[in-house]
C-alpha cells in the first residue's frame, strides 16, 4: 500500500541538507543579534539611571543643606547613595557651592 499524499519518495541530495540547515543558521543569527541588541539597551539604561541617582541625589542635598555637596563622598556618606564603581566611572566636578556641579557617568571597559 502506498502512501496517499505522494509518492512516497523523499528528495535526496545536497538540498535535503543545506536548506534545513541553513534556516536554522539564519534563525540562530537573528536571536543573537536579538539578544546583543537587548545586553546593549540594558547598559545603557543602567548608565543612565546611575546618571539620574546621582543628579538626584545632587539636587536633594541642595534643597536640604542649602549648596551643592562638595563632592560625591558626602552623598555616598550623608545619604547613602550606592554607585557601582566597578561599572561606571563617576565624575564630580564642583565648581562652586551656588552653582550645579558638572555630573559625567561613563561606562569602564
């Protein structure tokens, strides 16, 4: 007995091969490149809201002390802000107590 939906034969050669095979690196290419491009929004969006703590924590210390701290070492000290100094580089500069400091947040490498 037969088989009724054809003949029964399967195709044989290269083809039967490679174009499961190349499907299946195609789709492999395209979740890697999905999940590159998710680990990269992910640091960003963690650079930027270690960027936004410590504006924050800047502009609070401002509204309750009466000037800008001198440094990053009273907020982590006075308010307990957390930065993770293994990931990010921190720079502070203040230039005078009336004035916003200049905050810079950079990814280490």
């Amino acid at each position: 007995m037969g088989n009724r939906f054809g003949t029964g034969r399967r195709p044989k050669g290269v083809f039967s091969v490679i174009l499961p095979l190349g499907f299946l690196v195609i789709i492999l290419v395209l979740f890697n490149i999905g999940i590159n491009y998710l680990v990269q929004a992910n640091e960003q969006e963690a650079l930027e809201s270690a960027r936004n703590a410590l504006m924050r924590s800047t502009i609070h210390f401002y509204a309750v002390e009466g000037f800008y701290p001198p440094n990053i070492n009273v907020l982590v000290e006075r308010y307990g802000l957390l930065l993770d100094e293994e990931r990010f580089i921190f720079h502070y500069n203040a230039f005078a107590s009336n004035i916003m400091p200049h905050i810079v947040v950079l990814p280490r490498d």
